[in-house]
C-alpha cells in the first residue's frame, strides 16, 4: 500500500523523456506514480526499487521524488516561512514545491522569514500540509526524570494554565503559571528543569532550580532589595503571592523559603509591616 508523507521503496517500470513511471497497483489495479527524469539516477533499470518520497501535487497527481524533506509523516521540526496568503503560508521542507501552513493550523502571528515548528498531516483531498497545533503529535515517551535540564520551544499559550512546550521538538511538556517569570511568546527558545514526570509520561518544567539552590540567589534578591529600600520592605506572610511575585519576581514559597534562611542568619527580623534588615554588611554579596 502507498503511504503519503513517507519514504517508500518502489519499483521503476518505464520512463519517457519527462517521467519516470514507479509502478504501484492498488485495489483497482495499477497506478502509476511519476518520478521527474531528471531525478532518475541514470544507472537505474528497468524493474529496479528507488526509495522515493510520495506526495500529490496541485492536480492531485501521485508524484514521488528521490529527496528527502525536512519532514515526514510524525516527525515535528522547524520549518521557515517562505510566503504568506490570504488562505495559509508556504513553508521550505527541502522540497521543489513549498508545503502549505493552512490559516486555520496557524498560532499567533505567522510572517514571511519565521521558523515554525510544525508536524504534517494529510487532509481530505489526500495532500500534505503543516499544523502548528501540534499537542496531539507530541510524544510522552520521554527519557527523562525528574531535575533533569531540558530544552524546548513554545508552542502554545493558555493564560489561565500556563505555557505549552515541544521539549526536543518531540515531548510534551507544561510550565504551569505559578512557575513563570517573565514574557514568553510562541517560538520562544527556553531552557527548563524537569519538576515532575506525570504518571501518563507528560513533562512538568520549571525555570526555577532545585529548591535547596535556589535560596541562596532568593536571599540575596531580598537583601539587594532591602538595602535599595533603606532597610525595610514591606512585605510579610500576608502578602499575596501576586504582589510577591511583582515585587521581587519570586513565588510566596520562594519568598517563605528564604525569609527563614536570612532570619536564621540573623540579617532580618520581622515587623508587623514587614522585613527588617539587620545587618549592615550581609554575607549574601
């Protein structure tokens, strides 16, 4: 059986001056898939296999070619805008006829020079396009375990849950919101520790390091911001996490986590507005 977005070994039959014809018969007897000449190596015989590539063009004609694209049915790269319509945008796979990123499979914003991270699927007239919603391409067989250091772009943005991440192109991954500092947007190239493996293999990340690291550098944000404050910062266990996280751009855990290492060294004590800093010259430079 042929298999669109794949490659496939078939075997070559005849060839004219502009075809090669690659035999493949099917239910209904034999369809002839046309290889251009001019990709034919020239030792090639009648009757012998070529691993090609099998796609419809514009006329809905099987073509096959001898080049491999950039994609193929379940794999998921980036691929770069080469055009925009009205109706979709033309991205580069490697292959003479650019693969279209229909409207509809579009997320934000899509230009002309951008790098798409895509997977392939097959529509109702049996063609190949690109989709950038890709969470049901993705993959929850990763090799990874928890603390483990992670690399993946964004692809998806949900305010009330968080961010949507390709770890390696390939697995799901989730940064919930009480885990983000800063803007992201969709493309982004980010790094992550993994928080938690899911029990159905999905990927909890993190910008944030292990606890036990992260009190030191949460201590000194404090300290630095007590000092630029004359001393006082007027925040305590009552504050809100949100009004925590505008302020010194850390989570009330955080902030809880390192109030207890700096009143343990003795650099703060605590007011009924606030922190106090203790000591003139912190050890936490």
């Amino acid at each position: 059986m042929i298999e669109i977005g794949k490659m496939q070994k078939l075997q070559l039959f005849r060839k004219n001056e502009m075809w090669a014809y690659l035999n493949y018969r099917n239910a209904k007897g034999r369809d002839d898939i046309l290889l251009p000449k001019d990709e034919v190596p020239q030792e090639l015989e009648i009757g012998a296999e070529i691993e090609v590539f099998v796609y419809k063009d514009s006329e809905e004609k099987l073509i096959a070619s001898v080049r491999k694209p950039k994609l193929i049915i379940g794999e998921l790269g980036l691929l770069r805008v080469v055009d925009t319509t009205n109706f979709g945008a033309f991205l580069d796979w490697g292959l003479k006829k650019d693969l279209l990123l229909p409207l509809r499979e579009q997320v934000g914003k899509v230009s002309k020079g951008d790098l798409c991270l895509v997977g392939l699927f097959i529509n109702n007239r049996n063609k190949i396009c690109a989709t950038m919603r890709i969470y049901n391409l993705l993959s929850t067989e990763s090799p990874y375990k928890q603390n483990d250091r992670v690399h993946g772009i964004v692809y998806s943005i949900n305010r009330d849950i968080g961010i949507f991440v390709a770890v390696d192109n390939k697995y799901h991954g989730l940064i919930h919101n009480n885990e983000l500092y800063g803007n992201y947007a969709i493309g982004d190239y980010i790094e992550e520790r993994v928080k938690k493996v899911r029990e159905d293999g999905k990927l909890e990340l993190s910008f944030r390091k292990e606890a036990y690291n992260e009190i030191e550098s949460d201590a000194q944000k404090i300290m630095t911001r007590l000092k630029l404050s004359s001393g006082t910062l007027l925040i305590n266990d009552n504050s809100s996490p949100d009004y925590i996280k505008a302020e010194l751009n850390i989570s009330k855990r955080a902030f809880k986590r390192a109030v207890g290492r700096l009143l343990k060294e003795g650099a703060i004590k605590i007011t009924e507005e606030g922190i106090q800093m203790l000591l003139r010259k912190s050890q936490f430079h």
